[in-house]
C-alpha cells in the first residue's frame, strides 16, 4: 500500500470517528453487537466511504421525516 | 489439504440450504485431508495455551472467515474454544459455525473475536500481563471497555488499539441503548463482505505483527541451568526411556515439562502425550518447537497443577478440569514434587494422593532437602516442610503403588521411581 494511500485511508478513519465518537456511558440494558458492528464501517477502509456517507445520509433523512424504508412500507 | 476440506464443507451446507447438523467434536479445518471422524486426542481451553498458540489459533480462524467470504458464506461465531490442538497444528472444529452470509450484514463475530483473541493477545504483547487469568476467570473474554481501561496513551499509538480498543469502547457505549436497527441500516446503506474481507486481512497483519517480548523467565533456562551433571542427565533418559519403552501407552502426562525433553521420549512410543508447565514461556518455546517439526503427537499447555483449570461456565459444565477431559496411563513427573510442596505448600501426601487418583503409572523424582535447588527454594524461607522427606514420600508412594525401579542419581539428592497403580 503506498504511502498517500495510508493517509488517505488514516484521513477516511479519524474524521467519521471523532464524529462518532461523543459519547455519554450508558450502563443498563447493553446491547453489545450495535456498536461494534458500526465499527466494521470505520474499518473497511477506502470502500468504506460511500457507507458511510449513506448510512449517514439515510440517518439525516430520516431525522427530516424522509425515511426511504417507512415511505416504502408506507405506499 | 485443508483447503479441499473447507470447500467439501461448504458445498454440503450450500446443498443443504444451512449448516449442519455436524457433529461438532469431529476435526475439520486445515489439517486433515478430508472429513475422517478423528477425535481431537485431548481437549484443551485458551486459558491453557501459550502465547504463540492463541496467535496461531486466531490466524486459523481469521483465514477461515477470508475463505467462507469468497462462498458467500461467514462464521456466525469468533469463539476460541472452537479451536483444538492435534499436537501444534490447530484444528477448527465447529463447523455448524459455518452459515450463509446474508447481503449487507456485518461480521457478527467481530466483538467476540477482539474479546477472545485480540484483546488477550494485546495484554501480552503490549502489557506483559499474562492473558491465561483472566480468559479462565472470564468465559467470554476481554471486553473492550477493561481492555481500553488497561491501554495507556502511549499504547493508542500500537496497531490495532486506537480503532479495535478505544473506539470499539466509545462505540459500545453510544450504541448500547441504540433502537435503531444497525443490521438493516448498514445493508441499506451497502455495507459489503469487502469491507469485512479488509477488516480480516488487517486484523491478521496486525496478529501476525505481534511479539511477545518477554525476558527470560523464572523456569526458562532450567534446562541449560539446573543441579544435574551430565551423566545424571544420561542416567534420567535412559530411566524415563525404559520405562516408556516397556509397552504401548496411549495417552501420557509430563507434569512439569519445561523444555520438552522427556515428552519427547514419552512420544518414541505413546499415541499421544500432553506436556504441561506452570511456566509459559517454557511452553511458548516447546510449542514453537513443535510447531517447525509439524509435530502432531505432543500437546503443550500452560497448567499450574496446584492450581489446575476447573470446571466452569454454566453450572460449571461447560468447560471440564483438566482431570476430566481424560487421564493419563502413564504419568510422568520429574523435578516437580519441590516445587509443588515447597514453592505451593501443597502437603506432601495429598500430592501423592493426587496422582494415585489418575490411575496411572508413574514415573517421579523425589529430590530431596541436599539438592541445591530445593536449598534455594528454601533460603529465605521458614523450613515449614517436615513432610518433605525421603522415608514419608516413599511410605505415601508405597501406599498405593507398587514400586517397580527405584534408581538414586549419582549426585546422591536425586531418586528416581517407577511406580504401577495398585488395582
């Protein structure tokens, strides 16, 4: 892998990451694979990235009352 | 090859639409030619192997995930235990493991991986801190959370920490109370087996880049650095060679094996031989051994015998004590009683009672309170140890065995014995 690439790929990690990471602890009721099953986006590495951004895209649509799947189910 | 063996499984789950039913005990995986219905010789837990064998182990499975993901298919579970051992070479036995991946979903063994292979292999490597505790205190392993409370800034800088540590822990704890469906939404949002076959292939790298720096321990140079001369040495062989050579034996213990020497004498004639040391890099070093000669007849596991692996989990029936996974015709212990009942403080005759209790044949070295080693044991230590005597272990010996040789070594500190169980 050349060097660029790492960078790249470093870039791709952190930046989503640091997003993600704001966190307040929560004790009750764990639900133990959510968490890390988001995580394997973060470490896909480049391909990762157009997930990422449609997981979150998907996320900010249905903060706006645009959510694909409920229209769909909806209709 | 193992690989014939992994596609033959895969098809047979393909046609079947599912996995399984398998019997779960039989060995697959990389090491045998095809499915034979060989029985693993002697079942052995994580917390019993060597630094080198967890490393091993995990590697198997992360290149079983690579192999199922070109079939469309992953393994549903990341548990060590689903690795054995046929002398060094690891054996994957969990083929119901095996499942269909469906489109978009993650590889729900993740976690479990980091928490039973990754984590405990970091503790090693990056802390020094002995992993076998804490597996066997916890069935499930390391969670992330007390694995990041371990790491120290410095340490977010090795590979694999930052991301599989501490954000894993960060994540944990903003998706613990999630109500969003993660599983739908990373498939709506294309999530792919390629992002997990890069999440494999670096994870084996960072496996593969892990050492264990250790100095050299307490035990390690015992071979090389203890109170027989060389003809001593010659005489001991030549005992142990004996009596192994006397008949068949199928499964053989070495009790305080250290560097191997008289499991391998053990192996010449039985099918299979379980060398077992309290001291891990011993057993570090005698599995590294193996592993470069492809030895599939001895067994090296990491086992404090005063403190041997219970039975645990469930109502503790899901993980058996050692002395319940099969005994020993023969066992082998040399050097050892000392340590037991000095270094321990485990009474002398419970000791003995101990070994008539696994039915076996023995063979074991009294060293008595002359020996430089036992001296030193003794030196900043109040001689609490009136039990420790030649004339008592010979009359606990005498009560339950019928002793066959008995051979002093010429230092004179030395005994050695060839006992039978009485039946």
């Amino acid at each position: 892998m050349s060097h660029k690439k790492q960078k790249f790929d470093l870039i791709l990690v952190f930046m989503p990451a640091f997003w993600l990471l704001s966190t307040i602890p929560a004790y009750a009721y764990l639900d133990p694979g959510s968490g890390s099953m988001i995580l394997q986006v973060l470490l896909g590495g480049a391909a990762a990235l157009v997930v990422i951004l449609k997981l979150y895209w998907n996320r900010f649509l249905s903060l706006i009352g645009m959510d694909r799947k409920k229209r769909k189910m909806q209709n | 090859m193992g690989d014939f063996v992994i596609y033959d499984i895969f098809s047979t789950i393909h046609n079947r639409g599912q996995a399984g039913p398998h019997r779960a005990d039989l060995p697959y995986g990389r090491v045998e030619p095809g499915p034979s219905g060989q029985v693993i010789p002697f079942i052995s837990y994580p917390y019993e192997w060597s630094f080198g064998m967890l490393k091993d182990a995990a590697l198997l499975l992360l290149e079983l995930v690579l192999v199922a993901l070109d079939e469309d298919m992953i393994l549903k579970d990341s548990s060590a235990f689903n690795i054995q051992w046929k002398g060094a070479k690891p054996i994957f036995i969990d083929v119901p493991s095996f499942k269909k991946l469906p489109p978009g979903e993650p590889w729900v063994g993740y976690r479990q991986f980091c928490q039973m292979f990754l984590y405990p292999l970091f503790l090693l490597a990056y802390k020094n801190v002995s992993f076998q505790p804490w597996l066997r205190g916890s069935i499930d392993g390391i969670e992330p959370e007390h694995c990041n409370n371990l790491m120290s800034v410095r340490d977010l800088l090795r590979p694999g920490v930052f991301m599989h540590v501490y954000v894993q822990t960060k994540m944990q704890a903003k998706y613990a109370q999630t109500r969003n469906d993660i599983k739908g939404d990373l498939h709506t949002a294309g999530f792919n087996k390629g992002l997990i076959k890069v999440n494999v292939s670096r994870l084996a790298k960072i496996i593969r880049g892990l050492t264990w720096k250790c100095a050299t321990s307490q035990w390690s140079d015992y071979a090389s650095d203890n109170s027989y001369t060389g003809t001593d040495r010659e005489i001991k062989i030549g005992f142990v060679r004996n009596v192994v050579l006397s008949r068949p034996w199928n499964l053989v213990w070495d009790l305080g094996c250290n560097s191997g020497t008289f499991s391998r004498i053990a192996a010449e004639k039985a099918r299979y031989v379980v060398a077992m040391d309290a001291d891990q890099m011993s057993i570090e070093r005698f599995y590294q051994a193996l592993k470069t000669e492809g030895n599939t007849s001895i067994l090296p596991l990491v086992s404090n015998l005063a403190d041997a692996s219970p039975n645990l989990g469930w109502r503790g029936l899901e993980r058996k004590a050692l002395t319940e996974r099969g005994k020993p015709d023969l066992t082998l212990c040399l050097a050892l009683i000392h340590h037991i009942v000095i270094s321990a403080n485990i009474p002398l005759s419970e000791f003995v009672d101990w070994l008539v209790s696994l039915g076996a044949s023995l063979v074991i070295e009294f060293v008595t309170k002359d020996d430089p080693m036992v001296k030193t044991l003794l030196r900043n230590k109040q001689d609490n140890y009136a039990d420790y005597e030649i004339k008592y272990f010979e009359e606990c010996l005498g009560r339950a065995f019928d002793v066959v040789q008995r051979k002093m070594l010429t230092c004179g500190t030395r005994v050695l014995y060839f006992a039978q169980a009485r039946i």
